[in-house]
C-alpha cells in the first residue's frame, strides 16, 4: 500500500521568510499527491494537488510544490510566510484505487 | 451547494458504549471516506465506498467497528463496543468521480464527530 512520511512534525518560521514541508512518498503506481491544510478547529483544506501533469504545482494562498520522482518527494514551499498560515499540513497520496493516505502532519508555527 | 454534513459533532460515552455517526456527503460524489483522526496525528483512514459497495476496508477494526452505505448516499459508521483508544475525531469526506471512473482527487471533509470515551 501507498504511504507518505512528513520528515518534520514541527516547523518553526519567521513572518517574511521562506516556508518548507517536507514530504516523501512510497507508492507501487503513478501516485496522485495532494497537500491538505487544517486550522484550529476547522476542516481540512484543499492546498494543491498533482495528478502527473505538470511536476510544479501551484496552490492557494501562495504555496507550491514540485513533484520528483526521482527523490520520491513532494515538498511545499512558499516563498513568504504570513501569520495566518500558522497551521497543520498534511501531505496526501492517492493511489489508483483512489485510496487516500495521510501523513502524520506537520505543524507550521510562524513567528512575528 | 451544501457540504458534507455530519452529526453529531460531539459525543461523550462511557467505555463499552455504543454510539454512531451519520454522514451525508455532496449530492453527486460517488466516493465516501471515513477517517479516524487521533490528537496529534494525522487522519486514518478506516473505510472507503464507491456508491454502495466498500473499495477499502483493511485498516477497520472489524471485531468493534462497522460502517454502511446501503443506498450509495448517506452513510452510519458505529462502534460498539467502545474503547478507551477510541477517542478522535471521525472525520467523514467525499470525492467527485468524472466519467469512467477517475476520481477528482478532491476530498471534501465534513466538520467532524468528536466522540470522548470515558
């Protein structure tokens, strides 16, 4: 079965500075990888999502990833962060079954 | 267009309890997942259907929980009895299937069940 490793379960930021989630994924086909963001007692968000398109995605407010296979990773990044992206990340991954795995999640705490 | 709609959203129950949640996704998603969420972890799946019938239900623990679709829309996900490691989140999500079957890829998640066993 697929699965994802987030490499840090806490990520600690400056407000301006770069942001970056690692993840890597283990998947037996053409994965589907997705990230997801969850704030304080609210649901679960939609980031971006890579179904073998283009290997750089772009999503909502501001984030990106970029797909490698050959690193097995799909690793988010936003150039600048803002206070209002302190959160918790998962990074997803589909397989063909559309069988959705998560991660154990990272938290991002973003500092003024 | 409505969500994904979940009740309750907070149980409390005492160990060897019963208790049941209740989904209904969008109107027109194929595909129903439930998630077991832990404080501090990330969601587990425990059961996936595509309309009525289950696609993936290897991480339920079939001895105490069971769930069912039985008309392809709403959805009960019960546990009986319950356990102390029962406590989370249930979190229900459903997902747009495109003609011949492709899945959106999209999950859309309901707010949640917060079940507490004491």
């Amino acid at each position: 079965a697929q699965s994802v490793t987030q490499l840090d379960s806490h990520v600690s930021v400056s407000e301006g500075t770069p942001v970056l989630l690692r993840c890597n994924y283990s998947s037996s086909y053409s994965p589907s990888l997705f990230w997801y963001v969850q704030h304080p007692n609210k649901g679960l968000q939609l980031l971006l999502k890579y179904t073998s398109a283009a290997t750089l995605v772009k999503g909502i407010n501001g984030f990106e990833a970029e797909f490698k296979k050959s690193e097995t990773s799909f690793h988010l990044t936003k150039p600048s962060a803002h206070m209002s992206d302190a959160a918790e990340y998962f990074c997803v991954v589909s397989d063909h079954n559309n069988d959705m795995r998560f991660g154990a999640g990272t938290r991002l705490t973003v500092k003024p | 267009e409505a969500g994904v709609a979940q009740s309750p959203r907070y149980k409390i129950i005492e160990k060897r309890q019963s208790v049941a949640f209740w989904c209904n996704p969008i109107s027109g998603h194929a595909t129903l997942y439930w998630y077991q969420q832990i404080l501090g972890q990330g969601p587990k799946l425990l059961i996936q259907f595509q309309n009525n019938g289950v696609v993936d239900d290897s991480q339920l623990p079939k001895d105490r929980f069971s769930a069912e679709r039985l008309k392809g829309v709403d959805s009960t996900l019960k546990i009986q009895p319950a356990k102390l490691e029962d406590s989370a989140v249930y979190l229900c999500a459903s997902s747009f299937l495109l003609a011949g079957a492709t899945n959106t890829g999209e999950l859309f998640f309901g707010e949640g069940s917060r079940l507490t066993v004491l």
